[in-house]
C-alpha cells in the first residue's frame, strides 16, 4: 500500500467539505495510515467459511396470527382521546390561513 500523503488528506478533506488546521494534516495523514494498515490486515483474515450476515446479532420478527372480532370498541377508543367531537378526535388545527 502506498503512504498516504500530506496531499491525499488535503484532497479528502475538501471532498468532505471539512476545513483542517494546516498543523493537523501531518498527523492526521500518519493516523490514516495506520488506519489503512489494519483494514488491509483484516483483508488476510480467511472468511471463506463464514456464513455473511448483515447484522452481528440476528433479529427475528415476531408475527401473531391476526385474529377479526366482532368487538366493537369504538367508544372506549374515542373516549381515550384528549379531545372528542361527537364521532370524532378533536385535534389542535395545523394549517394557517
């Protein structure tokens, strides 16, 4: 792998649109560096036989069967709101004329 360059961060950093203290490029250019290595340290490790994954700790969904009553709740939930008009929710108004 090749050094990274005073000019690389330089680059990188108007492609990120950050603005760096000329003092910093130096050594953010040797933290970069080391970074790089051990990403391509990683690279040798042999992952032929590990399954991929898109999570390190797998999520399962859990499902219920939906089930229709006959119930008819609609009361209660009116009842629950903060503000009721007749059939409906009473909500604050949004739009401003």
């Amino acid at each position: 792998m090749s050094k990274i360059t005073e000019d690389d961060v330089k680059k990188a950093s108007v492609l990120s649109r950050l603005s760096l203290p000329e003092d910093k490029i130096i050594t953010y250019a040797g933290q970069l560096e080391r970074i790089l290595t051990y990403v391509e340290q990683l690279g040798e490790i042999d992952t032929q036989t590990v399954p991929p994954t898109t999570r390190a700790v797998e999520v399962v969904n859990i499902t219920h069967e939906d089930k229709v009553t006959s119930e008819n709740i609609r009361e209660e939930l009116l009842d629950l709101a903060p503000q009721r008009e007749g059939d409906f929710f009473r909500v604050p108004k949004i739009l401003v004329s």
